[in-house]
C-alpha cells in the first residue's frame, strides 16, 4: 500500500454513550443491573466519569485531541424520568453540551438509543410489548423538536444486534432474558422503529427549517465471521447472517427478513440511512458447537494475530472488507462510527488505530466514501459487564478521583486528526 491520504474532506473524532461516562442516574436499566451484581469487577454506572459534572473539563480534552467531529448519546431516562414527563433540565444540559462542542467547531452526532433503558419503559414490558415502541418515539419526537436546531445529524440506535443477543438471547445485558423468539420480536421491532424514526426525525428538521442536513442512520456492530473447517464456514454463514446481515439490511432498506417478518407489516421499500455507521473491532473464527446454550457456535480467536485486553483478535484489514462490501452493496456514505481497543498500557493503542486507518485510506482510495472515523473512545468509561476494568480509553481516567490523564496514543491520535493523514514517521513505525 502506497498511499494513506485520508483527504482534507474526511473528519476525524471521537464516541462516548452517556451511561459510560455520565454517572449519578438511577433512574436506567443499567443502574439496576450493577445493583443486582451483573458487573465482573462490581463497579457501577453510577460513577463512571461524572461526565455529567464534567462537560466543560471534556470538551477541553476534546479541544485537545484537534478533532472536528464527537458522537454522543443521550440518556431518555433523564430527558423523560416518567412515562409522558420531559425534564425541562436534562434538555436545557444537553443543549448546553452540545453548543459547547459547535462553539469550538466540534460537529456533534446524537446516539438516541445506546444500551439503556428507562427502569419505568422496562416495567411496562420494555421492547418485548410492540405498543411500547410509540414511548420512546414520543421521546424521540421530542427530543428532535428540542434539539434538532443545533443537530442535523442523528443515529437512532447502537448496535441493535449487541443490544438483542446480549439482552434477550445470552442474557448478560439487561433485561437478562434467553429467549430466542421473544429476541426475534424485539429484533423486528427495533428496525420498524427505525423506520418510523428516520421519517419522523427528516419530517421534523423539515418543518422546523432546522439548519443544515439532516442525517439518519443507525450505528452497526458489524464482525468479520470467517469459518476454517467445512461446518465452521457453514456455520459462519449463518452467524453472520444472524448477526450482522438482518440489522443490515433491515436498518437499510427496512426489510424484514427471515425470521423476522411477522404479520401486519407493510413493508415499504425504500432507503431509511443517509449513512451506514459501523463499529468494528474484531473478527471471530467460527466453530460448530453441539451446544445449544450457545445457540450452536463457538467464536474461537486466531493464534496469530495479537489481541486486545479482552482478547479480542486485532485485524485491522476488516474495516476494509467490510466497508467495500457494503458500500458496494448499499452505495451510501460510510461512518466508522467506533473503533478501538481495550489497551490498559497503551502499547498497541497507537498501532491499532494507525493500521485501521491505513485500511480506512485503502478503501478512500479506491473510491468508496468513508467520510468519518469516530474513535472509541475518549476516557476509560463504565465498560457494561466489564466495568471499570476495560480501559479504551484515549484518556487514563482514575475512576476515584476523576481525573484524566492523555495516554501516549493521545497524541499520535491528535496528531492525525490534525493534519488528516499518517505521517511517514507513523507509517514507519506502526504498520502493520
Ligand atoms: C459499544 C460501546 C462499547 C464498545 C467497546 C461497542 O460494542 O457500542 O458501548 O463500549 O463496543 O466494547
């Protein structure tokens, strides 16, 4: 590879999600789920970063880091504490976070859905009762008329696929339920959300002659499967299919595709993303397993490539793959919504982000549209069932005192985002 121009349109920046960092809410379903001891190293979301006493001191980090661009989520248990009831003070401080951001030329994109739930929403049933969809589409349509001034560009929600298997078929997100076809229905109904939302939120920006373009999408957890034995590749397709393909197509075009289609929808075809936002970490090797508790599989890594904290395989050559086969697939714009490792010494942080993106630049070369790189994340957070203990942060944060201290990959990072291309100095010493 000769080149690693990113180009002077492409922007670089970083993502958080407000239970990660925000701390002090009781009032969500993660909250609950660390009181009920669900965490690995029985941390809680009610720390975090205190983000949310914290958005000056952030923004400045954000200042810090050069980046042009931040993706954020909003947490609906604050906006609407009770069914019905929006708190006129959780929109006035995200009003004021997110004019902090454009006051220092920082374009925000607005996470409306990240994990979380409010305690009341799963009370009431949560995503399991269809009816309750128009709930959090009354949240949105008011979060939309009381923010879409100052944001054009919105993602419904996070990894719809993670949110589904992990809360409602392996059990180890809230609502901690391992039901299959309650799973497949929550599945089906998050994408017509998203479709009704996508309409609801160009609708309102219309109206409203809200400035600037409007841009809807959802943010995907997409994995390369890849099977080595004849059944692991069989078994591949199927996992893939599973995991990656039916939010795919379905936050796309709006399909519901088997098994996902049920009775009284009226599919209309049609394109419901202005942009495809992917998150991507790692690839798996598939395995048939004769286990059905794990759904038949197994996700075995490669002993040759190096891993994250977590384990996780480090392959940065997915990001491409899977940006020139969907881009191929959908011709839409292509927002690396996350990226990043678990990496508590920094030692391949810098690495890892160089070689994703010298991929990036690969795919930017050959004429695929990969307008943006969100960078996971900007300070060690609230890791879900990790806790405190995953540490991807660009930032070190000392979860006891609340300090943050820049990583050495702060700035490498920082460097890039400034001059929007790898250094021949970065090249030299990172790739590959
Ligand atoms: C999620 C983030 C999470 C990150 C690292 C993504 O699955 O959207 O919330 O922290 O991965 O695990």
């Amino acid at each position: 590879m000769d080149t690693f121009k990113l180009g002077e349109n492409f922007m670089l920046g970083t993502a958080t999600a407000s239970t990660q960092i925000e701390g002090g809410d009781t009032n969500n379903t993660w909250y609950k789920w660390c009181q009920e001891g669900h965490i690995s190293d029985s941390s809680s979301c009610f720390t975090a970063c205190d983000h949310w006493n914290r958005v000056k001191e952030d923004t400045e980090l954000l200042k810090d880091l050069n980046v042009q661009i931040h993706r954020m989520s909003l947490e609906w248990s604050r906006i609407e504490p009770e069914p019905g009831k929006f708190s006129a003070y959780a929109i006035s401080h995200y009003r004021d976070e997110i004019k902090q951001l454009l006051a220092n030329n920082i374009q925000p994109l607005v996470t409306l859905h990240h994990f979380s739930d409010p305690l009341w929403f799963q009370n009431m049933g949560g995503w399991k009762k269809p009816e309750n969809s128009e709930l959090f589409i009354g949240y949105v349509r008011h979060v939309v008329e009381n923010l879409g001034d100052l944001v054009a560009e919105w993602v419904t929600f996070n990894e719809p696929n993670v949110y589904t298997t992990f809360g409602y078929e392996l059990g180890i997100f809230p609502p901690g339920s391992r039901n299959l076809i309650e799973s497949i229905k929550v599945k089906a109904e998050i994408i017509k959300t998203h479709v009704k939302l996508y309409n609801m939120i160009h609708k309102i920006r219309l109206e409203k002659n809200f400035k600037g373009k409007t841009m809807v999408g959802a943010a995907m957890h997409l994995r390369i499967f890849e099977g080595i034995s004849r059944m692991g590749k069989i078994t591949a397709k199927i996992v893939n299919y599973a995991f990656n393909e039916l939010f795919m197509v379905g936050m796309t075009t709006g399909r519901l595709m088997f098994p996902l289609a049920g009775k009284g929808y009226r599919y209309e075809k049609g394109q419901y993303a202005d942009f495809l936002g992917i998150n991507y970490y790692t690839r798996n090797i598939v395995e048939f397993a004769l286990d059905p508790s794990n759904y038949f599989h197994q996700l075995i890594s490669d002993k040759n490539l190096k891993k994250s904290d977590l384990g996780w395989d480090i392959y940065p050559e997915g990001i491409y793959m899977l940006c020139r086969k969907y881009y191929h697939k959908y011709k839409l714009p292509i927002y690396i919504s996350e990226n990043g490792i678990s990496d508590k010494n920094d030692s391949r942080r810098a690495q890892y982000i160089v070689n994703h993106l010298a991929y990036i630049a690969k795919a930017i070369d050959e004429g695929i549209p990969v307008d943006r790189y969100y960078h996971w994340t900007l300070m060690d957070n609230f890791e879900w069932v990790e806790g405190e203990s995953a540490k991807f942060g660009l930032y070190k944060c000392n979860f006891a005192n609340q300090q943050r201290i820049p990583r050495k990959s702060a700035e490498v990072y920082a460097k890039i985002c400034k001059e929007k291309q790898l250094t021949e100095e970065m090249i030299k010493s990172f790739w590959k």
